[in-house]
C-alpha cells in the first residue's frame, strides 16, 4: 500500500473542493458580507451553529471572526432547545452549517430563528434544501466528492466550509478597516500581541548598554566599547554623529583570518555602511520582520538627525517573550 499516494490523493480531492468553492462565489457570499457589516454596526453579533463535525468547524469559524474583529459566538442546536438559544438576538446574523441542508437539529432551529428576526445564513452544499429555502441568504459550499473512499465522512465539505469563514473573515477585516493595532489589542498576552503592542523605545538598548563610537576608533575600541556594554554591536559615527556604521561580532570573525593586526586597524575598515535602522516609534514587529528578512541579530535606532538612540539585539528578544 502506497500511504504517500493515498494521502496525495486526499489533499488533491480537498484542493478540488476548495477550487469548486472558490469558483461558486457570487452574490450570497456579497450579501452575507453586507448582511453582517449592517449587523456590527447596530451592535449586533455573528452566531455561528452547525451539527456534528461541523460544530467543530463552527467554534473555528467563529474563533477567526472574533479574533479578527467581528463579535461571534457559538450556538450548539442542541443546546439551544434547553435554553442556550437566549444567545440569539434580534439584529444578529446566523451562519447556519449544514452540507446537506437537512440536519435535524438545524431544520429544527430556521423557525425559532426567523421568529427572534434574526439574518440567516444557509451554509450549505445543496441550494435547495431545507435549510437554504428557509434563509435569507444563501452562501453555497457544494464540492463533487469527500476525500474519504466511501463519499461519507466529511473530509473535503468541511475543509470547504472551513475555508469560507476563513475567506469572511478576512473580507470582513479589510472591509472594517481592521489595522495590525486592532488585532494586538485583541491578542494581548501572546508573542504576536506583544510584538504589535510594543514600541522599539520599550526594548531596544540605551545608555550603558548602548556602544559607541567614532570612525577613528580602532577594532580594539570598538571591542572593549563592545564589552563594556555587554552588546554584540557598536555603532560608528562621524564628527557630527551622524551615523556611518555598525561593526558587529559577526563582522569581526569574518575578518580575522585575514588581518593578522585587526585589533589595531581602523573601525571604518570593517564597519557596514548604511546598516538598516529603525526609529523609536516603530513597533517591535517592525524589527522582527527585518531580523527575519535580512538575516541579521542586530539594529540601530536613529532620530530624524540620525544620530544613534538606541540599539536592539535580537538575544533580547525571548526575554521580553517578543521571539
């Protein structure tokens, strides 16, 4: 048995599924983006519910909108007959997830929902079900086939409904405005919150820990001014202090074997020249896609005048719990 080839032939099946999907997109997909745009802004909320597997795919879908904004919550149907339909409110909108429209305990949900005057939602991969004559719009999710040999566990339908919340939400999130701002304020107490909330004046090095020095300094300044400050940089100014370089570690171990008196030998010689800078206003995800781009530990922070304010080293990054 080939379990490489069965494998590829599972994700080529979800690949065709979402690409059906993805071709479907139309005006129910317009509508619900509408629908729940004119919902936020009278303070309402996205309820999303489905059975089954597809409750799992609720919960995600409803995680993603309010992660990225959108107020969401999950109803479970069967929850919602023994009193967890009070989630539901007049204004709200209703993602209803059914593949095939016909989920007992969905079908059971459309009258109670119309009734509280809530916008619903047809997920669903048949147009004409139950479901989707009884909702306000319809948003199709039809695939040819489930990845599974028998056509019967939800495989390629789910991953399709999955990636339609994926593709509102994000659409939702342009269409707010929603900024990199917003998303840390809703993610404060991880990695990604931090690396948005945090300003490079709040992490980067000064004083003390700051090196550095003038163009004239030799390699051994440079190394003791280095030392001083525990840094694995210094950076080189001219007369007005105006920054020319920075001479790194790094910079350092590649030069030695070539030069027997490094250590004597002028810092401009072994410096990098207009090295990339940041300013103290910019947020430390700023730093961390130009460590991540150009493959370098270490940055300067300039003024308008660019004189050296500061520095960050990327060693300082974990402990500030930003890497």
């Amino acid at each position: 048995m080939d379990y490489i080839k069965l494998a590829q032939d599972v994700i080529d099946c979800e690949i065709e599924g979402l690409q059906n999907v993805r071709n479907g997109l139309g005006e129910g997909f317009c509508a619900t983006i509408t629908a729940i745009l004119e919902c936020l802004d009278n303070r309402n909320k996205v309820v999303v519910t489905g059975m089954g597997k597809n409750l799992h795919i609720a919960q995600k879908i409803s995680a993603t909108l309010a992660s990225t904004g959108t107020t969401s919550v999950v109803l479970n149907p069967t929850q919602a007959m023994h009193g967890d339909l009070g989630i539901l409110q007049a204004g709200d909108v209703l993602l209803a997830l059914s593949y095939s429209g016909e989920s007992d305990e969905i079908v059971v949900l459309l009258p109670l929902a119309k009734r509280m005057q809530v916008t619903l939602v047809a997920v669903t991969g048949v147009t004409d079900s139950t479901l989707a004559k009884h909702s306000n719009i319809v948003l199709p999710a039809a695939v040819q086939r489930e990845a599974c040999p028998f056509n019967m566990a939800p495989t390629t339908s789910t991953t399709a409904t999955l990636a339609l919340g994926d593709a509102l939400a994000m659409v939702l999130l342009s269409a707010r405005g929603f900024e990199r701002e917003d998303y840390a304020k809703l993610h404060p107490s991880g990695a990604i919150g931090r690396a948005l909330l945090l300003h490079v004046r709040d992490i980067m090095r000064s004083g003390k820990r700051l090196a550095t020095l003038s163009q004239n300094a030799s390699v051994k300044d440079a190394l003791l001014a280095m030392t001083k400050a525990r840094s694995g940089s210094a950076g080189i100014t001219n007369e007005k202090h105006e920054l020319l370089g920075i001479f790194t570690d790094g910079d350092l171990r590649r030069h030695i074997g070539a030069h027997a008196n490094i250590l004597e030998q002028p810092i401009e010689s072994f410096m990098t020249v207009n090295p990339f800078t940041v300013r103290e206003d910019d947020l430390a995800v700023d730093v961390l896609k130009l460590f991540e781009d150009h493959k370098i530990d270490d940055l300067l922070v300039v003024d308008a005048k660019n004189h050296i304010v500061g520095a960050v080293d990327i060693q300082d990054l974990p402990k500030l719990k930003i890497l």
